[in-house]
C-alpha cells in the first residue's frame, strides 16, 4: 500500500502489509516467488532497498529481513530493532544505514 516497489536484476520486488514479499519478473509480468517473511508479520511503510545482491525490508516494528536476490529469493539474515521504523534503509557505498524512531545505524560487510 506505502511501499514503493523495487526494480533490482529484472525483478520487480513488491512488500505488503503482513510480510508478504512477492518478486515479479519484469519483462512478462510472471510472479517468480511469493513468501511471508518469518517474523515480517507486520506493517510496512519503507521501502525494500538492494545492493550487493541483497534486497532489505523493514517493518514497522523494527524487523530487519535481508533476503539473497533472485527468483527464488531466500532469507539471508534477520534481527529484530524493537522499535519503530518509517524510514527506507539507505544504502551508500558499502554501507547500508537504518534509521528507527529512537536510533541510527550503520551496518558494513566484515572484510
């Protein structure tokens, strides 16, 4: 509904309210995958961010889920912040930054 859509590797990556992540192949209009997060039981007001192969989505409650790119999109990584989240998580260089209601974090790739 808030969410704007994600167009990342040729698919359209869409999130709705209850975690429902759906990933659509751009050029013919066929769902590849659809899938509720684990834990993404909630309401989504940012939208779904990529880089580096990845496509990152959090709830308003503060769920983070990473999921690996692709057809079969799967579940890389997920934590939860405990607080509330509006804002569309930022990705500038190797960085991805999130901010909650109360924090602002800034996440980097061991290397």
């Amino acid at each position: 509904n808030v969410p704007s859509p994600l167009l990342y590797n040729g698919l359209l990556y869409l999130i709705k309210d209850g975690g429902i992540l759906t990933a659509v192949d751009a050029k013919t209009g066929e769902i590849a995958k659809q899938g509720r997060l684990p834990g993404g039981l909630d309401t989504y007001y940012s939208s779904p961010v990529a880089g580096a192969g990845h496509v990152y989505l959090i709830s308003q409650n503060g769920h983070l889920t990473v999921v690996r790119a692709g057809r079969e999109w799967d579940v890389a990584w997920s934590a939860s912040f405990d607080d509330q989240a509006y804002a569309t998580p930022a990705i500038v260089e190797d960085m991805v930054y999130l901010r909650t209601k109360g924090m602002l974090y800034a996440f980097r790739a061991p290397r």
